[in-house]
C-alpha cells in the first residue's frame, strides 16, 4: 500500500484497492516518512501512554483506612469528596484529586453503593399476549381535557392510536360522553377495520358506572358486540398508556399549540389534515401491523343483547392478594401482593382467570387462579 502510493498511486485509490479509510493509508505513510521500506517498523505499538503515573501503594491504605474512619464518625461522610477535604487537612500532599480517590476507592472494592441494573424493556404489549406476539393489534383510547378556546367552550378531545401501526385518531368535542366515544369507535373502525383488542383507561365513559357491581357500560357492549375483547389499563401504573399518551403530547404540540383556533369547526379541520399526513407517513408501519377485521356491513349496536366475549382487566394486587374486579374483591393468591395481575372475565364460560404479570419475565405468564363467576344478564337501563 505504501509502496503503491509511492509509485505515484493516490491515497483514495489505495485506500478503495485495500478495502481501508484513507486515514488509515496517511497512518502507514507517516510511519515509513523517509524510510525504505524495509527498514520501517511496521508493528503494531501499544495505546498505553509512555508515563503511567500511580498512586503510591502507601496513600491508597491511608485512603482506605480513612474511609473506615470517617464511616464510623458523626456525620458519616465517606465520599471522595469528605475523604479529599480531610487529606488535605492533614496536609497531605500531593493531595489525589476527587475523581483519584473514586477510582481507589473502586479499585479496593470498599464503595457501599450499587449500580442500577438496566434492563431491556418489554415489548409492546407484553400484558396481551396475542399483541405481543404480533397476532393482533390493540387501538389504545385516552382524552385530553383542560383545553380551551379563546372566547369560546373548552374542549375535550377523544384520542386513539393503534399499538403497533401506530394509526391515529383524534376527535375534538366540546364535551365526551359515553355516546360520543361509540359514536367516535365506530366511525374509526368503519373507516380503517377492527383490531384484536381495544385499550382504555378506568374512565366512567369506557367503564361504566363502577358505583355498581357488575356495570358494564356503553362501550364495553359495543367492543363486544363487534368482537374486539375490550383491556382496561391499572390505574396509577406507568408504561401500559405510554404510546397513547406520547401521542396526546404530539397531536397537542403539532395541532393545538401551532396555530391559533378560532373555531371548533377549524380546529377539526387542522386535526383532520394533520392526521392524514400522519397516516401517509407512517403508511409503512400501518401495513406492517396485525391485518384488521372488516367492519360487519349491516351491523347495529343492541345494548340488550346478552354479552359474549372477553374482559382484560390489568390490576395490582392489595397487600393480602387481592384483586377487584367488576366491584368484587377475589383472593388471587397470598404469595402473590402488590403484584400485576391479568384478570380475564370469559363471559361465554362463567369464570374469570387470574394470569400473573412481570415486565422481567414477559413471557412467563402463568395461570393463578381460576373463579366462577356468572354476569347478570339484566336490561341496560339508558
């Protein structure tokens, strides 16, 4: 390569004909400067420096031993910080510096605190197995309130965002009901197809009334009665609202704070057409995702008809392990308090199963605890 360079070659060419970056072509010929080239030294030489400068043996024991000391004085201040304070107050010198004094104190092993262990996070939708393993979608649902025209109504927008496509869906309103949210699902699934499972939080409008046991609202029905198995998030849990709450912040920093709204109707507009540029970027990532369902053609919501289906609800368990559910307290299992639980309600047979949840072990999930339970198939009262 050198001599190749010599004979007039280019570095770039030489660099291109050897399969390495020119630096590495400038490397060798610095090294065989005015040389020939068989008297060059063309070994590898060590990175370490020329002059390693140590502490002596003698300072580390006295740091060590100081340590000791100061952990057994009043104030208990063991830092490199406490320990370089009192070597210089007994003028030591030369005195370590702070970073010095942490690698000795490293070095003997004598540092009292521990490295946080980083873990990889679990993947999405690791509390539904079928999202997990890429063999369903699950369309997250959550609101935004607090927002506010100037000189007109304040505002509650309903937001979804499907979990692994990632297919937004906003709606402003001036107020959300129960009706609205089934006015809202429907027309989204009309348009884009039926996941395998719909997420919300513990809101009375996707809940129901959880003043009563056994209430199953509005929303829940319709999941239903369209077969999408309806996941209610734990309250006061972090990571399962993650996606659809990172979307409340862009849809909120890219619609409502970019531009000034002097009415519902073209607030509506700009969300409409931020949304469809949204879609046709991540048009990629949607094809990608868990193929939908096709909406049924003919279908009509009937709040009376008996329920069929399944109920997620994800839930932490009190300090004797217990879970609620529906208004009822199930023993889970004592060995198991202040952990998550997944409680599926199998309305077809009469049961409710309780699977344990660790983000640690994701794929673990196994079965804790089987219950009967029968739902009274009352009338919906409106």
């Amino acid at each position: 390569m050198v001599a190749a360079v010599r004979r007039g070659m280019s570095q770039r060419a030489a660099a291109r004909q050897w399969g390495v970056p020119v630096s590495t072509v400038q490397h060798w010929l610095r090294r065989a400067w005015r040389q020939r080239l068989d008297r060059v030294d063309w070994d590898d030489r060590s990175s370490r420096p020329k002059r390693v400068q140590r502490t002596k043996a003698a300072l580390e024991a006295r740091i060590v031993a100081l340590r000791r000391r100061l952990q057994r004085g009043v104030l208990g201040e063991v830092g490199a910080a406490a320990i370089q304070r009192e070597l210089l107050a007994e003028r030591v010198a030369p005195c370590p510096a702070v970073r010095t004094i942490g690698r000795i104190l490293l070095r003997h092993g004598v540092l009292d605190g521990r490295r946080r262990v980083r873990r990889p996070p679990p993947p999405k939708g690791w509390h539904v197995p079928d999202v997990a393993a890429h063999e369903a979608e699950l369309d997250s649902f959550d609101t935004i309130e607090g927002l506010a025209i100037r000189g007109g109504p304040h505002l509650t927008i309903l937001t979804g965002t499907s979990l692994l496509g990632g297919l937004p869906a906003a709606w402003p309103r001036t107020s959300i009901a129960a009706t609205t949210v089934l006015e809202c699902l429907s027309e989204h699934w009309r348009a884009f197809g039926l996941p395998g499972f719909a997420q919300f939080d513990n809101d009375n409008r996707f809940t129901g009334p959880r003043q009563y046991l056994d209430a199953v609202g509005r929303v829940i029905r319709l999941c239903l009665s369209l077969g999408v198995t309806p996941v209610f998030a734990p309250p006061n849990e972090t990571g399962f609202q993650a996606a659809i709450e990172s979307f409340n912040g862009l849809w909120q920093a890219k619609v409502w704070q970019r531009f000034e709204h002097p009415t519902v109707s073209r607030l509506r507009q700009r969300s409409n057409d931020y949304l469809a540029a949204l879609r046709q970027r991540r048009a990629v990532r949607i094809s990608e995702a868990p193929p939908r369902r096709p909406f049924p053609p003919r279908w009509q919501l009937d709040l009376q008809a008996p329920l069929r289906g399944r109920i997620f609800f994800i839930r932490r368990t009190t300090d004797t392990g217990h879970a609620t559910v529906l208004g009822h307290s199930y023993l889970v299992d004592h060995q198991w308090p202040h952990r998550l639980v997944r409680a599926e309600v199998d309305l077809d047979h009469d049961q409710i199963q309780f699977f344990a949840l660790r983000r640690r072990q994701h794929d673990d999930q196994p079965l804790l605890k089987t219950v009967a339970y029968k739902f009274p198939q009352k009338r919906f009262t409106e």
